[in-house]
C-alpha cells in the first residue's frame, strides 16, 4: 500500500550545517595547513594617489623568516591577462588595466605594490615595513562629481578621462509625460559607501599539485567563475587547476569575485613551487575588498493631482573606485530596471554615468544595485504623497501593478514574473494597526512630546534569481547564467546531490536534501549534498543575486525527476507492467489501479546498480544531470513597515517595531526563510542609520576600523513581525523566488521614511543615510529655522527663503 508521502518542502527541517558550524568543526580556508606552506603578506599603498618612483626590497629580503619578496616587475612574467572586468556593460566602456600588484603609480589606499613571503604570517608582515616605496604624491579625487570636470586628476592617464560609461535607458514618452503633469517632484539621495564586512575576511591557499596542476582553496562565493577567470590570468589549463571553497563565513556579494590576493597565491605557488597562504586583515578587508553602494541619484516623478504617477526619469552617477573588479560596471545597471518598483506608469528614462575615483573598487554588496533603485523609488513616492497630502499607503495603492499570475511588463521594459501588491500591504497594515499607530502618532504630536512616533513604509520588487544567459549576455556578462545539479541514487538508495551552487550561509545543504527528499521519496537524513569544489562539483555558476533557490534548487528538483523517469522505467520491468502504468509516490513505485504491485526507490536502485536484469537497451546506474537556464528573473515583492521613536531633543533614531511581509513564492525552508530576512533587514537598518564608509578629500579611509564604522549589534535591532504571502513564480517549476536580498533592498527606505514621517509637522522632509542623531537633530533645527524666517517673513512681508533643490539637495519641490 502507499502511504500518503511526507513532504519536507515547506517544512521546519533544522538546518544540517548548524552542527558542525556552532561546534568548531568547520573548516576555514585558514584552518587548511599544508606541508611545506608558506604565508604572505601584502605592501600596500598609504596613499590614494601617487606615482611610484622606485621600491627597494633589499632590505626585506634580509629580514628573519623571508624568504621572497616580489614587485609588479618581478612578477610581471606570471600573467597571461590582467584582472578582467565581466560586464562590458557598453561597446565603449573604458577599461583600465589591472594586475594583481601595480608597477607605476597606485590609485587607491591600499593598492598593493609589493608581496612578502615567508616562513609564518608574522614574518611576512613584520618585514613589509622595510620594503621602501619612494611615492611622489599626486592630487586626489574622491568625489564623483569633482572626478567628471574638466581638468580633474585622472585615475588613469592613459583613459583619458574619470568617466567610464554612460548608459541610457529610454521606455515610452517621457517627455510628454512631464509635460502633462499637474506636479512634478525631484529629489537628490545619496547611496553612501558601504563596507560589506563577511565575519570571516579572505583567504587563500595554492598549492601545486604533481603534473603542472594546483589547487586553490579560496573563501569564495564563485568556485566555478574563480577557476575559470584564474586560469585566464595566471595561464594555468582549465582542465590543471582545481578551486575548492571550504566552509566559508559569509561574503554579502564580497567574495562574488576574483581579488589579486587569488591570483598571487597561485602564481607564487607556481613560482616557489611550495603552497603558499594569504589570510586578510579586518583592516586589511576595509582596504582590500570591495565596497558597495557610493551612488548619487537624481529622480524625477511626473503625476496628476491626484497622485497617478506618469513617469520617471533617474540620473545615476555611480563609483566604480579605482579599478574594475568583476562586477564593478554592472552592479548600478542591475537597479535601471528596478526604479519603476511596484508602479505602473508608461515614461520611464534612466542614465547612468559610471565614474573612477581614488577609493577602492565598488562592486556586489548586498543587494547590488536594487537596494538603491527601491529606496529611491519608495522616498521619492512618500515625497509626492507629502506634496499632494496624500497618505503613503494610498499614493501606493493607487499606482501598483494589479494581481498577475503571468508576466507583466513593467515601464522599464522588462516583464516582472508574478505579484499581488494590494495583498502584502494590506496584510502589513493589518499586522502594525496601521491606524492604531496612526492615532498614537496624532496624540503625540498633539501633546508635543519630545519623541515622535514615525511610521514607515516601504513596499518593494527586486530582480533575482540572475540566470537567463541571453538576457546576461545581452548585458554584456561574459559568464553564462544557467545552473547545474546531479542526483546519485547510490547502490543502496541513498542519494546524492551534486550542486553548481556555492553557499555561504544560506543552507543549500539543508535545502536541497528537502528538495531531493520530496522528489524521490526519501529523508533529508538520506541526501548529501556536494558542493563548493570544482573536482566533484565540476559545472556551476555560484551563488549570488539570489539565484540559487531559483536556478539551482530547481536544477537540483528537475535532475531528480530524470532519476524518476529513469526509475520508472526500470520499476515497469520489475513489475512487469507498462511504463505508463507507473505512479510514483512516498519512495515507491507502483501500477496503477493495483497498488499492492509495488518496489520502491531502494530495490530500483539496487536493480539499477547490479544491471543483471535490465529493460533492454537501458544504462546501469541511477543518475541524472541538469542544465537549468530559466526563461525569466524572479520578482520577490514585499511590503514593509517601520515604527520608529525620534527623540526630537538628541535626534536619536529608536526603531520600536518593524513588520514585514514578503512574498519569495513557495517556500523550501521557512526557518532559513526568516534567517534570511532577519539578517537582510539588519543589514538595511544598518544601511539607514548607522554604517557609511567615509574618505577624506586626500582619499584616506576615515572609518578604517570597526570603531569607526559603526556595524550594528543586536541592540540596535528590533523584534521583527514577519508573514509571508505566495505567489509563485512562472519563471521556474517550483514557482519558487529568491529571498537572500530581499531583506535589505526592502528595508532602507521603511526605515528613513519613518524618520521623515515622525519629523515631518516639523517641516522635515529629508534626512541622508546614515540618519545619525547629529543629522536628524541637524535636520529638526534647519527646519526649525526655515520655520521661523518664514513666520518673520509673514510679519516683515519679506520672502522667506524657502529649501529647493539647490541649496538642500534633498528637498522637495515642484
Ligand atoms: N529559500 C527558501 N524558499 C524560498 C526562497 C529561498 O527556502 N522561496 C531558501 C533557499 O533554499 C536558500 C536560502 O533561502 O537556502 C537563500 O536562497 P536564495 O534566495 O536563492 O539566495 P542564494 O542562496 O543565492 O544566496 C545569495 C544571497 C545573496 S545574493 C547575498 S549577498 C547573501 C544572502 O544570500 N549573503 C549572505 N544571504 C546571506 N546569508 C548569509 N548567512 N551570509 C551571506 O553572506
């Protein structure tokens, strides 16, 4: 008889990873000791901008434990390509070159010049301090705007110029749209600098293996794209190098790339012919490895009186910092097509003008690109509401997309999958008391107490699930988007799953056994999961953009139906019925309309491994793998809501309570669900009020430490009340969307949004991120004044200066 089968999907299966991680028997890239290993260090730029005159490492060589010490030159023989850029984002994009030391001049602090290598780690950084760098300091430019006139310093001479592209995007009549407007409204925000702090830094071990080959231990994101790029800079064969990500304690988009450190441990292994380690410093990590965001972003709404949007224009300037990494010139062009969020309109005009300046490269960080299109979208939304005397959640309703279960296209051009907008916002209205809060607001601001209660919204899409390889190439990626997966069935049923993906933190392990688990009738207990080494997992794209659910959960769930078929045909001759007589459910395969007639997996598998009785003409062995290269992105939605306590005497920023409702389709794991949306929020808290990376005009890094750059701890965090809605997505089986991000591209604008509205009777209508106590206590006074030159104005009959767009870049106006 068939039971009625058990389905993990969609189940509260605990985590597999947690066991070995909160016992201390994980392995990090700096747990690996290899026989013979060296360590190394890198001499790093202390200035943003200098030419470099000469480096003498005489003295270096003669310190205790050294036993190399390169220069660019010394090393200039071991690349067969500098560090790519992999968006070619535009035909003419101006591409610096980048090895993995500089020779001529540095461009960034922390641009580094020299590698030291010796016997232990302490030796290396010991002797860095001898390598001596004659620097002939140059003028500096950090700021974006500074970088693009005429006459600025130049990043690099040889382009000619700090731009880099510029991009344009043009939907619909965006012209007339402005033209028939009853109000138009323009703001300024300023996407800060962003420093991704992974808790664990970088590492990396090369080690030569026998033949001419190597293996390079990394703590990556992207084994597969790591293996392939190393092998064109370094000229080792694709088919002699071996990329092994080990357990690896976060990245945040950080570590979705190639760094010069990966590229010297190999060449340095090749070279000394001995394994060679490099682990990163924290302040190192601050220098070293990218930072996100850094964006100024000028955006235009058109609307009728009463509030339907008609269109958009945004003008991106977005820093790429010195040099381009991998996805440098892509991250800002991922968050063109998300401005339009949840509103649909028909004139839509986006450009973006990339720009070099003497910081350290920006790239992937959390988010990438979406966080700052919907915190644009969802303040520039509460600043017409404000202009009209609209409610916030009303402008929104009135101008999202309806229901769909299809693709829709959106005014940006492309087609979000699926989404019910009206239902998560409703539901977090009722989940806050939105009226409730409503009315404490009224008694408060009546009673004039000094701490104003502000109610944020901020309801959200993003793009995710980064896969389809054409829309990638068309974008100019030079990497494909699909995903890879096997399923094993062993000999004994047991099964395992061999995954393209590479995690980080996001509980693939325990995913895709749920996955496989539901599709071939087993328990979770009965899948292992393979990952993360490019020897046993040999086709992959990775994790970021929150695509492995969508891609690689599904390539996992599509690999175990061919399994299925194949089992079924096997189960058929067993059983002596036609194949198509053949139900499958709960691990046991069956005839139909005689369920007495059965076997299961384990004796289909056993069949299968023996071959002594086989269907003719069918392979022994148990396994199937899958290519998946969806048709469409996801489009998880969400809408978010922020409470907040504004002490209008300190201008401290209290969050008293944060509600979410996100809809990421059908869900596999609800508890690495909310994980992920908890760490995701904190992230976008940390975004709105406390983090922000900051150079001086000379370009040094001010916030170089973490006493400087304020990460949150979990007292800075609220309680969260999430829900989740779901619809599925089209754009794959499962109907399953990414969630990694959704958290922190959702939450930034809820939370200054509700700074604003508990300051706005005040006459605040903008504050920039990090809302600091100094910039809201700032922001309360500047309004204050206004207020009282414009009641002196009254009196006197004079003009009251009034805040527009170009003395107070953020405000308001029509
Ligand atoms: N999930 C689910 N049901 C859904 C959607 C997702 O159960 N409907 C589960 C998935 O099965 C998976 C996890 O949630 O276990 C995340 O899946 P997905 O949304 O596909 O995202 P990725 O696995 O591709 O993760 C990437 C994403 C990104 S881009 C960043 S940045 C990020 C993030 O994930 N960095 C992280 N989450 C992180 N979490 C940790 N702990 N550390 C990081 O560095």
């Amino acid at each position: 008889m068939t039971e009625t089968a058990q389905r993990y999907v969609g189940g509260g299966v605990p985590r597999k990873e947690d066991p070995a991680l909160v016992t201390g028997r994980a392995t990090w890239t700096d747990n690996i000791k290899l026989p013979g290993m060296l360590h190394f260090a890198l001499v790093r730029s202390p200035m943003a901008h200098a030419k470099i005159n000469r480096i003498d490492v005489s003295a270096a060589r003669e310190q205790p434990g050294v036993v190399a010490v390169f220069t660019a030159e010394d090393l200039r023989d071991e690349w067969a390509a500098p560090i790519p850029c992999g968006w070619q984002v535009t035909e003419d994009l101006r591409v610096p070159e980048h090895w993995p030391l500089t020779g001529d001049k540095v461009r960034y602090l922390g641009d580094p010049v020299a590698v030291v290598v010796a016997e232990d780690r302490y030796a290396a950084k010991d002797a860095l301090e001898f390598v001596e760098v004659d620097y002939e300091p140059l003028d500096v430019v950090t700021d974006m705007e500074e970088a693009l006139k005429e006459g600025a310093p130049l990043v690099h001479e040889d382009l000619g110029t700090n731009e880099c592209y510029t991009w344009p995007l043009q939907n619909g009549d965006v012209d007339e749209a402005f033209g028939r407007a009853d109000v138009v409204v323009k703001e300024r925000y300023i996407q800060q600098r962003l420093i991704p702090n992974a808790i664990e830094p970088r590492a990396v071990v090369a080690q030569p293996e026998p033949g001419g080959s190597f293996t390079v231990y990394s703590s990556t994101q992207v084994p597969h794209i790591l293996k392939s790029v190393l092998s064109a800079i370094c000229g080792v064969p694709e088919h002699r190098l071996r990329v092994v990500a080990p357990d690896v304690g976060g990245g945040f988009g950080s570590k979705l790339n190639v760094y010069p450190e990966e590229a010297l441990a190999l060449a340095l292994s090749r070279r000394l012919g001995v394994p060679v380690k490099w682990v990163e410093e924290r302040s190192e990590n601050y220098l070293a490895t990218i930072h996100g965001r850094d964006q100024i972003q000028d955006i235009e709404v058109a609307a009728t009186s009463d509030g339907k949007i008609l269109g958009m224009k945004v003008e991106l300037l977005a820093d790429m910092g010195a040099y381009l990494q991998l996805g440098t010139t892509v991250v800002p062009l991922l968050g063109a097509f998300m401005y339009p969020g949840l509103y649909d309109f028909d004139a839509y005009s986006f450009k973006c003008t990339a720009v070099y300046t003497n910081k350290t490269p920006t790239d992937a960080y959390r988010g990438a690109g979406r966080p700052e299109a919907a915190y644009a979208v969802e303040r520039i939304v509460d600043a017409l509401a404000r202009r009209l005397g609209m409610d916030p959640a009303e402008i929104r309703r009135k101008n999202f997309h309806p229901p769909f279960d299809e693709p829709r296209t959106q005014p940006a051009g492309i087609q979000y999958d699926s989404g019910n907008y009206e239902m998560v916002l409703d539901r977090v209205m009722e989940l806050a008391d939105y009226e409730g809060l409503r009315e404490e607001q009224r008694r408060r601001r009546e009673s004039g107490d000094p701490v104003q209660l502000g109610i944020g919204f901020s309801t959200y899409t993003e793009i995710c699930g980064i896969a389809p390889s054409q829309v990638a190439a068309a974008l100019g990626g030079g990497g494909a988007g699909w995903e890879a997966a096997s399923v094993r069935v062993l000999s004994s049923g047991k099964v395992e799953v061999v995954t393209g993906t590479s995690p980080h933190g996001q509980g693939h392990v325990t995913s895709w056994s749920q996955i496989a688990a539901d599709a071939l009738g087993v328990s979770p207990d009965d899948v292992e999961v393979i990952h993360g080494d490019t020897d046993s997992a040999p086709w992959g794209r990775d994790t970021y953009g929150s695509r492995s659910l969508p891609v690689g959960g599904v390539a996992v769930y599509l690999a175990a139906q061919k399994v299925v078929e194949k089992a079924k045909k096997i189960a058929a001759h067993m059983l002596e019925a036609a194949e198509g007589d053949i139900e499958f459910e709960g691990g046991r395969f069956s005839v139909r309309g005689s369920p007495d007639r059965n076997v299961t997996l384990q004796q289909v598998a056993g069949a299968a491994f023996l071959a002594a009785d086989l269907p003719e003409g069918l392979e022994p062995g148990l396994s199937a793998e899958t290519f998946f290269d969806p048709p469409n992105f996801t489009f998880p939605f969400g809408a978010h809501i922020c409470v907040v306590e504004v002490d209008t005497e300190t201008g401290k920023v209290k969050i008293r309570d944060y509600f979410a409702v996100d809809d990421c389709g059908p869900v596999v794991n609800p508890q690495i669900v909310d994980g992920q949306l908890h760490g995701g929020i904190a992230q976008g808290i940390a975004q709105a009020l406390y983090e922000e990376a900051v150079y001086d005009e000379d370009g040094n890094l001010v916030t170089g430490s973490m006493v400087d750059y304020l990460v949150p701890g979990a007292p800075e965090v609220p309680r969260y009340t999430l829900e989740r809605t779901e619809t599925p997505s089209p754009s794959n089986p499962l109907g399953v969307k990414g969630v990694g991000e959704a958290g922190t591209i959702g939450s930034p604008p809820a939370v200054i949004n509700a700074v604003i509205d508990a300051l706005s009777h005040l006459g605040v209508t903008h504050i920039d991120m990090p809302a600091s106590p100094a910039r809201v206590w700032q922001a309360i006074q500047e309004a204050r004044g206004r207020e009282a030159s414009a009641g002196e104005a009254s009196r006197t009959g004079r003009p009251a200066q009034a805040p527009d767009h170009e003395e107070h870049p953020g405000g308001e106006s029509l």
